[in-house]
C-alpha cells in the first residue's frame, strides 16, 4: 500500500481538498486503485450535529455516516464509495482508546498520548485503507489522507505526530507528504511572497515531517524566481513543486497538476511504474464547462445562503447535469426568509427584490435544512412554482414545504404543518418519525441508502432514472410525510410515485398537470457525479430549458441503459444524432 499525505499551511480554505481529490484523478487515470481518508481534528465525533454556517454542508455517506464535505470531494472526483470509517476525527481516536481502556486493553498501563492515541491513529489508517471503495472486492493502491485545518493547530498534533511515526512503519518508499500553502500578493508592487510558506514548511519539519511536495496556491501565476526560492529554503527540488494558481473551474486542477509533472514526481517518490494518463474525458469536461454559453437559471430558495459550501452538493450536482445538457449554469442565491410576510413589514425592499429573484429563474430548487426559519419561504416559493408551472425540485425539506403548501391551498387545510416547527400542530402533515430519538441528536435520524420503489413506471421520476424498478438515494431526516394524510393528497393530484418498501414512507412527489415539480424526501444531490448527474437534478436542468419531454422518451431510454456503465457522456447529443434525418 502507498499513502500519499496532504497537510496545509498558512490559513485554511486552500483548497486541500480539492488538490487530494485531484491527485485521485491523476492516479486513477493512470490505472490505480485510489482511496481517501479526511482527517478532522475537531473533537466532534462527526460532522452530523454542526450548523452549515460553521462548517459547510455534512456530507452522507451510503452507511449512513455523517461526514465532512471534503469526503464529497473525494467521491465525485475519484467516483468512489466511502464509509464513515475515512472520516477520522479526535472524538472518534478518543472513544475508542477510551472504550479500549475500559475493556482492560491496556491494563497495567498508563494510558498516554504517545504511544496509544498515536497507534490508534495509525491502526485506523491501515485498516480503513485497505478496505475496498470502487465496487470491486480488491484492495486499494494507494490511498490518499488529507489532514485537515493548518499545521501548527494545537488539537491537530497528535495526528502530525501518528504521521510521522507512520512515515517509518509503512517505510519511505511507500510514503509521500504534499504541503499545500499559500504565496500571497503584499502591495501595491504586487510581489508574491515565499515567507509564509517558508515558515509552514519550517513547522512542518520542526515536528519531524519534511514535504516531499509543495502545492503552491496563488492568485495568478508563480515567477521563476519565486519558485527557485521556495525550492532553495524549503528542501524540495524545483520539479516537486506545483503551482496551483486560480482557475475557470476546479475540474482544471487535475489537468494542471499533469501539465507541471505533479504525477511523475509522485511517481518517482512512492516507485510507481511509469504510466500514460488518460483524462481526455476530463479535459472535456473541464473545457467544455469553460465554453458553454447558452444559460439556464436556477434559483435556490434556502437557509443557509450566506455560505455556499451549505449546499456544496447541490451545486456540484446542477453543475454535472448543466455540462450534460449543454447549457451554462447561473445560480440565483435566495434567502427564504426574504420571501415572507414578515420581511413585507419589516423590508419591503428586499422582499421585492427576492421575488424578482424568484420570478427570473428558469427553474427553482428548495434544498433540505433543519428548523423554523424560513420554513414559511420555502412553502410560498412551492405555491409560486405549482401555480405557475415553473420547473420546481424539492429535496427533503423541500418535499415537506411542497406537502404543506397543498394541504392548506389545494385541501384548505390552512393549519397543516409539521410538527418540527409547531409541535402541537391540529392537521400535520409532516410528522416526526416513530424510530427517531428525542433526547439525543447525533446520528439518531434516518441516514445512510435506502431503497425507494416506485409504484408506476408511468412518472417522470421513473424515467428520469432510466425505468429502474427501484433505486437506492442517500437521507438525512428526522420529519416525514404524515402517511394519515397521503390519501386525501394524492386524490387531490400530488402523487407519491415512489414509496419505501413499507408502502408507508413516502420517498417521491409528483404534481399531475405540472410541466416538473418533483420533490424527494432522501438527497440524490450525494450521488451526483462528473458525466454521470443524478436524474431528480437533470430533470430540473431539462425542464427548465425546455428540453426534458425528448430526454424522457422510451428510445431515450433504450438508449442511455444500453450505453456502457448505464450512462453516455452527452446525452442530447446522442439523441439529436439518433433522430437525425439520414
């Protein structure tokens, strides 16, 4: 096995991330088996029970595993399947030294940093390493551990001190430390500054690891002179460092690293055998994004707008299916408290401007999010899409503000609600789920794949998923539909057409005489991939520039299920070619 390292420096928010999943990109293009491991520092057992605002999105895992963003990174660039094992974190190191400790493990000892917490850390490695993520039974190559926050952290060093032990137990040959810092501008003379980086790399070997990379990030641009200096004061040679300076779109990054020879370097450190990489595919992508000009507009209606790292996977996603359908991606960011009644009294003027916002979009999509605020925004924003046929994609709370709104406007049911916001609701329509717990918060809600069937084929759900019998999405939820409610809704014309292997738990709406409004209680944004989009989000795409009703055609159909791997690179394409007059 070999382990590549990421470590940053300076501040944090480079981009580690981002440069470990693109080191995936360049060993999987060359042939290798790649895995990832996230290590946070934090004493959070997982990301689960942080709000978006401090730490951007929680990203679920298929085994229910509630884990950093960056292991959604690591998925949809190397278009693996993780589990809340590469997701490392001191709470998890401490419980189980700790449970360890109460077994009598370490009886007659004195339970200690050095050496225990250590060999917790690197036992963990080892083992999730080597645990297969790319769905065949064989082992990984190489795996990939980025350690988050920034060298010289207090809480981040006993994992500095586990890897520089690790660097001898898995010896030096199978052992490759990249150090990600930064080279800002200083002035008005705009000369780029090696002094930071310097000073990282200093703390670095101070605690006993010397980078055998450095990945440069910079506005633009690295000089020469610069780069020979940081090679000169930070013990690299100059063909081991890596400008990663800003580009178009991350899918550039990959393809930066080859053009500078990151993949040979790598190569040569952990004696790897020569390859030629093949990432034609994507240089397509990441081409192709910078080239597309037609637009689509989608407004997100949601919570946690301040911070787009909140909804780093739904981002990801309608960008994977705007690329697919051949349009240019525009995002219109909407708070949903600034579309109710009470903004109207307190700021008419952002009011106004939010609905313009909400009136301009070509589609709009309301994500999932916990609590009260902006609930009520959420529902106005799913009575404006259903009255005026605008293409609409709703996803967790976003399906039960969907459910709410036609309960009080097409039932007159005016006091249904649910039962997160008004626990003591007369008419619920979305209820607590029995098996949740009500006392303790982290990892008690319904997580991880679960399976949805589908109860007609006849739905543009179904077909939007190729006519799959059943398909197996991601959730994160403690409300669901209230299942005393759905009789009265679906003979009113909102239509559950995939349902839980209960029959009970309802998993897709659809509206009837509705060009798209569709709305799912699991997050298929998690799913979503490079050339391979999640099917509820290319709906949304489709059907918002008017391109959907040929997509959702049986040779449609035919086609994309008869493509290698399930799945063509550029769909439309494919079948305007089809129906082509010969």
């Amino acid at each position: 096995m070999k382990y590549i390292v990421v470590t940053g420096g300076v501040v944090s928010g480079l981009g580690k991330g981002v440069t470990a999943s693109s080191i995936g990109v360049l060993l999987k293009a060359g042939g290798w088996r790649v895995t990832s491991i996230k290590i946070d520092p934090y004493i959070n057992i997982d990301a689960g029970t942080m709000s978006p605002f401090e730490h951007g999105e929680v990203f679920v895992l298929d085994d229910g595993g509630e884990a950093d963003l960056d292991l959604g990174n690591y998925e949809r660039f190397i278009d693996s399947t993780l589990t809340r094992d590469h997701n490392i974190t001191t709470g998890k190191i401490y419980q189980s030294v700790i449970a360890k400790e109460r077994k009598g493990e370490y009886l007659g000892k004195t339970v200690q940093v050095i050496p225990h917490v250590t060999d917790e850390i690197q036992d963990w490695i080892e083992r999730v390493s080597k645990l297969p993520v790319d769905g065949s039974p064989d082992q990984p190559d190489v795996c990939i551990i980025e350690l988050g926050g920034t060298v010289g952290d207090i809480e981040s060093m006993p994992f500095i001190e586990a890897l520089r032990q690790f660097q001898f137990r898995v010896g030096s040959d199978n052992f490759c430390l990249i150090h990600v810092s930064l080279v800002p501008v200083v002035g008005a003379v705009g000369e780029q500054k090696t002094k930071p980086t310097q000073h990282s790399v200093q703390a670095l070997r101070s605690a006993g690891l010397s980078p055998h990379m450095l990945a440069c990030r910079s506005q633009a641009p690295l000089e020469q002179s610069v780069l020979d200096k940081l090679a000169l004061f930070c013990h690299v040679t100059p063909d081991c460092i890596l400008n990663l300076c800003d580009v178009s779109n991350i899918w550039h990054v990959p393809l930066v690293m080859q053009e500078q020879g990151g993949h040979l370097a790598i190569m040569r450190q952990l004696k790897l055998d020569f390859r030629k990489l093949d990432l034609d595919s994507w240089a397509h992508r990441a081409n192709k994004w910078d080239t597309v000009s037609e637009p689509v507009n989608i407004a997100i209606v949601g919570k946690y707008t301040g911070l787009g790292d909140s909804y780093l996977s739904v981002t990801k996603a309608l960008m994977h299916s705007a690329i697919s359908a051949d349009r240019k991606l525009n995002i219109v960011w909407i708070e949903a408290g600034m579309l109710e009644d009470t903004t109207l009294a307190e700021d008419p003027s952002s009011h106004a401007d939010a609905w313009a916002k909400v009136h301009s979009a070509d589609g709009i999509l309301v994500p999932g999010g916990f609590g009260e605020r902006g609930t009520e925004g959420k529902i106005l924003t799913a009575k404006y899409a259903r009255e005026n046929k605008v293409p609409f994609l709703g996803i967790c709370l976003g399906m039960q503000a969907a459910v709410i709104e036609y309960a009080r406007n097409v039932l007159g049911i005016k006091s249904a609600h649910s039962t997160e916001m008004v626990p003591e609701c007369a008419n619920p329509a979305v209820i607590f789920m029995p098996e949740g717990s009500t006392t303790h918060m982290g990892g008690t809600m319904r997580l991880g794949a679960r399976r949805t069937f589908f109860k007609t084929q006849d739905c543009k759900a179904a077909k939007l998923y190729n006519s799959s019998p059943f398909i197996d999405e991601r959730h994160r939820h403690r409300y669901e539909v209230n299942p005393d409610m759905v009789d009265k809704l679906e003979s009113a014309g909102c239509v559950f057409v995939g349902k839980d292997e209960t029959n009970k738990r309802m998993e897709i709406l659809e509206l009837e005489d509705h060009p798209f409004f569709l709305a799912t209680q699991y997050h298929p944004e998690y799913k979503s991939r490079p050339g391979r989009p999640s099917p509820p989000f290319m709906g949304l795409i489709l059907a918002a520039s008017r391109q959907l009703d040929h997509y959702i055609t049986t040779e449609a159909i035919e086609m994309r299920t008869n493509a290698p791997g399930g799945f063509i690179q550029s769909p439309l394409k494919a079948l305007k070619r089809l129906n082509k007059p010969m």
